[in-house]
C-alpha cells in the first residue's frame, strides 16, 4: 500500500490525477445510469441500445481514465504510444465490459458480470502498458500484478452487485463509488508493479507511434465523447420521464372520468328500470282499466243504441212532436259514435299488449272492396261527395283477416268522405303488381301540409284541436289503420297537399297473395 501511495504521489503529477478521478467518476456514473435504463422497471424487456450505450460509455471512461494517469506519469524518459496497441486498448474495454453487462442483464448475474467487467479493465490497462513505448527496460513484480487483477475483478463484481441489488440514486452513487474503486485500484496497483529502467541503447520503432500530445487529444475526443452520450442519457431520461409523468396523468384523468362515467351509467340504468318497471305496472294498469271500462261502456251503449233504433222506427206508435224524432236521431248517432271510439281504443290496447291476434282466412278482395264501397255510401250521399272506383279486373286471393281488413277500408273511405266538401270526389283504387297488393283512397278533400302528416298519425293526433273545431272525430282513425297494416306484414303511405287532397295507400306483402287456380 505504501509503494502504491508512493507511486502516486511522486510519479505523477497530482493534479492530473485528480483529472484522471473525475473523468473516471463521471464515465462511471454515466455507465450506470445508462445501465439502469437499459431495463424496463415494468416489463423486463431490455433495451439493447442503452446496453451497448452504457458498454461504450464505460469502456471509455475506463480507458479515459487510464491514458490520463499515464500522462500523469512524470519520469526523464519520453513515452510515446502505439497506435495500433492503443486503439486495440478501448477496443478490449468496450467490447469485453458489452459481455459483462450483457450478463447482469440477461443472465441475472450481477456479480459475474462485474467480475467480467473487471477483467474488462485488467485487459485494458495491460493493453494500454504495452503500447507504451519508452527507451528503458520494464521489470514486473508479479504480486503487484496479480494484485491488481484482483483488486479490478473483486471490486468490480462488488460494485455491479451494490448496483444491482439496489434502486435509485443510493445505489447509482454506491455502485459508482466501488467502480472507481474498481479502476484506480487496478491502474494504480498495476503501475505500482512496473519497474523502468533507462537504457539508451535501446532503439524505439519508427512505426505508427502517438506522441503524448497527440494522445491528450484522442483522450479529449473521447472525454467529449463520454460528455454528450451522458447529457443525451440525461435528457432522454428527464425526457422519458416527463412524458410518462403526462401520461400517468392523462391515465389518472382517463380513469377517474370512466369512473364518473361509470357512476352516471349506474344511476341512469338504475333510473331506467324504476322507469321501465313503472311503465310496465301502468301499461297492466291500463290494460285492466280498458278492459273493464271497454265492458261497462259497450253495455248500456249497445242499450242505448237498441233503443234508439226502436224509437226511429216507431215500432210502438208515432212520436208525438216532431222535434223529439231529431233527437232519438242525435241519440242514435251519438252512440254509434261512441261506441266506434270505445272500440278504437280497446283495439289499440289490445295491439300495445301484444293480445291483437288476427283471425286469418282466404278472402275475396274484390268481395271486401265492394262491400265497403256500399256501406259507405249513405255517408258519401249525405255530404254531397262523389265516390269513384278504379279495381283491377284481375284480382288475387288476400290471406288476411277479412274483419281488419274491412275496418282498414272503412277508416280510409270514412276518412276522405269527411274531409272533402261538397261536389268533391273520393276515389278508391285497387291494383296487384309483382311485389305487393295495393289499396289507395285519393280525395279532392282539404288535404295537409307536408308536415303535419307525422302528427296525423300519431293517437289523438288532431290538426284541428279547438274546442269548436269543424269536423269530429277521435284521431285514432289513421293511427289505428296503420296498425292494423303492419300487423298484416304492411305498409301505410300518405301522401297529401293542403287545399288540393289526399292520397293514403295500404300495401299488403307478396306472400298474402293467392293464386285463384291455387286457392280453388
């Protein structure tokens, strides 16, 4: 110990040394820092451009460290370096530390990998001693050298392993620490094995030779070197970490807005089945009052109506005043109105409850066309309006439920007789195509703006809405009509201009046509 302090204290010049120590400390921190990159924390994936970083970073700083020393080395004699033996040093320090930090790594061996890397700086220094060229003798003393190639290889393995074992900046500076350690020993206690003897008679070679000069400027590039690979680490780190700080943020919000999301999701899928359970005990509500008023109403209806008609009829005997033969007619037509509306609505409930089934048979359309034509007539005659038909000579069989089919008919025809004035017209036309069998009721009535027809659709929808509106009715007309259509697989179109007319049209399926040779 007290030849090598003897050795740094009186061959070299110290304040070189002391270069020699920082470019040796700073090379090593860089290293590790590096080194510690070259593995993702989360994954365990490893990152071989930080490797080979770090590798080249620390073979540098190791053979930085090394030729500063030497040109620390104050003797008489003038050194002079090989080029080809120096450049063979870095090389070797490079390449042999890429093995050992490839092993801490991959193999999980930290310890064998700073022993490697040991080595690493053992092959170095030797390397670097022989390309040295001086005119005197070298005397070796084995014990030093063996020395220090422990001295390189324990220290090493001890700092990769502090390194490693270890996480953030305790461990950095620890394993930093021992690798310099690790390097000043190994250099230190290997020069202290070198004994140089003048000789003037010894020639030098004449070859490619660096002299120290030259040398302090390939140590200058290198150092630079060291310098930008440590602050390109240091802002891809501050970089990498910036940006993972961002989006951990970004995350966090992600997450907390999901989870108000979430919360919202729950109380609106919460409200929507105290909705939906609530819809459903009024819908069973409602079906049960329909149920029983459909029945308490039709009852003294029917009565009503019955007895109305015997009055009409004076089946008992005149009526005495005139006036009263016009109010057993307003009586009567009083409740067949009602009682139409009172079966509308148990119909519409019906079809909302799913209860709506259809009693279908084969019908003959033309049959169901003609009837309806006359059972509207008496109204038609009574408004003054002129009803018109355009049927198909050639018509099919309908399967359909003839009852619906008729009330669909009437609807339409009861429809335009009532919204056509007097001495207009009101024609229903009836054809058969390859796709569909088509029923059309076209009116010269008052006809509707193009977008009031969704609202004539709806139930109860009625355009004319006052209290003392001109033409009666319920509003559940077409709504109903259009039901009925689709509970056949159909269709139901209007089309209409205000003051000009109505064309309604009822399109009924392919496959509800049947052949009459097929039907027969």
């Amino acid at each position: 110990m007290i030849k090598i302090l003897s050795c740094i204290t009186e061959q070299h010049s110290i304040t070189l040394v002391l270069l020699a120590a920082v470019v040796c400390a700073f090379g090593s921190l860089t290293a590790l820092s590096l080194l510690a990159r070259a593995r993702d924390e989360k994954t365990g994936a490893i990152h071989r451009r930080w490797l080979v970083a770090s590798s080249v970073v620390a073979g540098a700083a190791v053979w930085s460290t090394h030729f500063v020393a030497m040109l620390a080395y104050e003797q008489s004699l003038r050194l002079t370096y090989d080029i080809g033996l120096t450049i063979l040093s870095i090389v070797i320090a490079i390449v042999v530390t890429f093995v050992g930090f490839a092993i801490v790594l991959y193999r999980k061996a930290p310890a064998l990998g700073g022993a490697v890397f040991g080595a690493a700086i053992g092959a170095m220094h030797f390397t670097g001693m022989a390309a040295s060229q001086v005119q005197a003798t070298r005397d070796w003393d084995p014990a030093y050298v063996v020395a220090s190639l422990l001295i390189g290889t324990a220290m090493g393995a001890v700092a990769i392993h502090v390194f490693a074992r270890g996480n953030g900046w305790r461990s950095l500076i620890n394993g930093t620490s021992l690798m310099c350690l690790a390097i000043a020993g190994l250099h230190f206690t290997g020069m202290s094995a070198l004994t140089l003897t003048p000789d003037p008679v010894m020639l030098l070679p004449l070859g490619s030779v660096m002299a120290p000069e030259r040398l302090a400027i390939a140590i200058a590039a290198v150092m630079s070197m060291i310098v930008i690979l440590g602050l390109v680490a240091a802002i891809t780190d501050h970089h990498l970490a910036s940006r993972a700080a961002q989006e951990a943020e970004r995350l966090r919000a992600y997450v907390l807005e999901l989870e108000a999301t979430k919360r919202e999701l729950q109380a609106t899928t919460e409200n929507l089945t105290q909705a939906l359970n609530a819809a459903a005990e009024a819908s069973q509500s409602k079906s049960q009052f329909l149920a029983t008023m459909s029945h308490e109403l039709r009852t003294p209806l029917n009565a009503i109506i019955g007895f109305s008609e015997l009055l009409k009829g004076e089946l008992f005997g005149p009526i005495g005043d005139a006036r009263y033969k016009g109010y057993v007619n307003d009586v009567h037509r009083s409740g067949k109105h009602l009682l139409a509306l009172v079966n509308d609505v148990l119909d519409f409930s019906k079809i909302d409850a799913g209860h709506l089934t259809l009693q279908e048979d084969q019908i003959d359309i033309r049959d169901t066309l003609s009837t309806s034509l006359r059972m509207i007539e008496a109204q038609a005659n009574g408004g003054g309006v002129i009803i018109e038909q355009e049927i198909a000579h050639e018509l099919p069989i309908l399967r359909a439920d003839e009852r619906r089919v008729r009330q669909i008919l009437l609807n339409l025809l009861s429809n335009a007789v009532k919204f056509t004035p007097r001495g207009g017209r009101v024609r229903l036309i009836a054809f058969c195509d390859e796709k569909e069998f088509v029923v059309q009721v076209a009116d010269t009535g008052i006809g509707m703006a193009k977008e009031d027809i969704p609202r004539a659709l709806e139930r109860f929808g009625q355009l004319d809405s006052d209290l003392n509106r001109k033409y009666e009715g319920t509003g559940l007309g077409l709504p109903l009509t259009k039901k009925l259509a689709e509970l056949h697989g159909g269709r139901l179109e209007i089309e209409s201009e205000l003051c000009v007319g109505t064309k309604v049209t009822v399109a009924f399926p392919a496959e509800r046509l049947v052949q009459r040779s097929a039907a027969a």
